[in-house]
C-alpha cells in the first residue's frame, strides 16, 4: 500500500527502512523522499518510522 503517492513510496519501504535501524522520520524523509511534496503523509510516515523503531530499540510499545 502506497503511503506517499507524490513519491511513490509504500509502506514497505518504510518499514524495511526502519528496520535497518532508521528511527528518525525526518530521515526517512530524506531518503525515500516521501513527505516533501504535498506534505499529506507526513503523519503516516511518522507514524510508521516511530512505531517500528520503538519496538526494534525496547522490544515493546511505548505507551
Ligand atoms: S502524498 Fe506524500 S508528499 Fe504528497
């Protein structure tokens, strides 16, 4: 599923990022270009960046 369509950059991709230790979305941005266009899926890039991170770092959610 697509999560930047500006970029073209899906989920996936977000994921495989974050688990190859990049926990930063600002980052992820960068790299994947997702997020610096329109600017609408921002949210959704952080979210999955900051989620899997979090589990990689602790093992656990953060609540
Ligand atoms: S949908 Fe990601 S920048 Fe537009």
């Amino acid at each position: 599923m697509f999560v930047c369509l500006c970029a073209g950059v899906n989920e996936r991709c977000l994921r495989e990022l974050a688990e190859a230790g990049c926990c930063d979305w600002r980052e992820a941005m960068e790299k994947t270009k997702a997020g610096k266009s329109c600017g609408s899926c921002r949210s959704h890039v952080q979210t999955i960046i900051q989620s899997r991170g979090l589990s990689s770092e602790v093992g656990v959610p953060v609540l």
